[in-house]
C-alpha cells in the first residue's frame, strides 16, 4: 500500500496563510498524474512553520480532497513526544491512511529514547506508522538496530531513509526483513536503494514531475531497471538542483517558474539566492520543464 512515488507535498500560502482551494488543486494534480501517495505536513510541507491548527487543517483538507484514492501519510512527528502523540490522534481521527513520525531533533535523545518515544505512540495509537530518520537535519541517527527493535512492533511498518546510504538501506533489510517498508527519503538515491529492496520513494521532485517519478518506481518495481535507469538519469540534474538551498525553497520556486503557485514560504526561509535560482532555471529549461 505505501510504495512508489509518495509526494512530499508542499503547503502552498497566499499573503501569509494556508491556500486551501490552491492545495486542493495540488492534490488533483498529483492523483491525475498518477502519484501513488500524499505526505502532507512533512519537511517540504513546511511543518515546522505551520501552527497546530493549520497542521491539522493541512492533513483535514488533504484526506478529505483525496478521498481514499491514493495513501494519504500525514506528516505527525516532533521532538516532544506528547506533540506528537497528539498529532498522530488526530491524524487517525481525521482518516489519513498512516503516519510519518520524524526523529526527535534538537532535544538529541539516545537511542532508548528515541525506541520510547515511538513505542509510545504506537502503543496509543492504531494505526501504521512510518518512521522518518533524516540525520543531516535532526542530528541524531537512528540505526539499524533500534530500527529492528521497533519494527516488533506490528503498527510501525516501514521508515523514510534519508542518509542517503545504500549501505544503510541494505543494513535496514538485513536487520528488518523484506515486509518492513523502506522508502528513500532522497530522489537522487530513490532507483538504486529499489535494486536493494527498497519500496519507494518520499519525494520532493513528485512535486514538479509526479508522473515520471511515477512511472519510474513502477519499471524498478516491474524489475525493469534499463529503462527506469533512463528516467532516473533524465531527470538526476533535477534531483540536485532541488536542494541548490535548503529545502523547499528550491521546490517552491521551481513550481513558480512552472506557473503551479507563487512560491511564498514562511520565514526563517527566504528565497533563493539570483545565482542559485539563475541554476535552478537553467536545469528546468534542460529537464524540458521550462520552455
């Protein structure tokens, strides 16, 4: 059910709020273009500026939109356990299909901490969740063998990789088994973490091409690997230029330039810098996404 090309959705804002009809129109966009799930209120969703109303709007306004079509992953996590745990009620409350829970960040706890904080929520709540390791922002890691302890667990059912590590994708699989889910949590490493078992991907670039992402997953998926390797390496220049700046300041305005909403974020994220946006152009003109 949690395979191929998930969306890491953006959260569209117009003068400083939440664009409801904009994001209902980006959710159409993305079952008509045949993305095979929605995480709302991730990382690229800008989550960690979004009020708690607005969070829960964002996933209420998602399931509802969606309407059981495609998987909806709400995005629960946060470095408080009771926040969490809070979100992920709601999440279950409002319909979303499963959860995304991010590492605890900025408090760093140990690896028995982060094994209580989401044995915690599992315990509370029924439904699957995804764990969600992306060291580069959270600074903890959390590793393979605590990643084997919680997935005893029958509602934590799969984890969104983000080292970008092949090798800790294969550790995951040796550690877990083949039914744990594992899904990349970075589109530059999505088709080879697939040749090692991986199911997927979390992906900031289904943003502006859902149906190749798409498209690629299944061929990796079909085991047709030459001709997903053609898609993979069309759009690799894409995948790089996407983190030119922190993300999603890079997805934002490449869905500008592409005329799929204006772009705003919410500070501390600003816009690009002229030279690095003058790249990101010049990449979408050779992706053929820009005329």
């Amino acid at each position: 059910m949690f395979e191929g090309s998930i969306v890491a959705l953006v959260t569209p804002f117009k003068n400083g709020e939440v664009d409801e009809a904009k994001l209902k129109e980006l959710i159409e966009f993305h079952i008509e273009n045949g993305t095979h799930g929605i995480v709302p209120c991730g990382t690229t969703g800008e989550s960690a500026t979004l009020s708690h109303e607005e969070h829960e709007r964002v996933i209420d306004i998602t399931v509802e939109t969606v309407g059981g079509r495609i998987p909806v992953i709400a995005g629960t996590g946060s470095n408080s356990t009771a926040e969490a745990l809070r979100l992920t009620k709601h999440a279950k409350e409002a319909g979303a299909d499963a959860v995304l829970l991010i590492t605890p960040y900025y408090n760093k706890p140990t690896q028995e901490g982060m094994y209580r904080h989401f044995m915690t929520i599992a315990d509370a709540v029924d439904i699957p969740m995804i764990l969600y390791n992306v060291p580069s922002r959270t600074g903890i890691d959390l590793l393979p063998e605590t990643v084997a302890r919680l997935a005893e667990h029958p509602n934590i059912v799969g984890i969104k990789e983000a080292t970008g590590s092949l090798r800790r994708a294969s550790e995951i699989i040796q550690a877990c088994g083949e039914d744990f889910i594992l899904l990349s949590g970075d589109d530059f490493v999505t088709l080879p973490m697939m040749a090692v078992g991986g199911r997927g991907v979390i992906s900031v670039a289904a943003n502006i091409i859902p149906s190749q992402l798409a498209k690629m997953c299944e061929l990796a998926k079909a085991g047709d690997f030459a001709a997903a390797r053609e898609i993979h390496n069309k759009y690799f220049p894409l995948f790089e230029a996407l983190f030119l700046e922190t993300n999603p300041i890079p997805v934002k305005t490449a869905m500008r330039m592409m005329g799929m909403i204006n772009g705003e974020l919410r500070l501390p994220l600003c816009p690009m810098s002229e030279a690095n946006e003058k790249k990101l152009e010049e990449v979408l003109r050779r992706c053929g996404l820009l005329k």
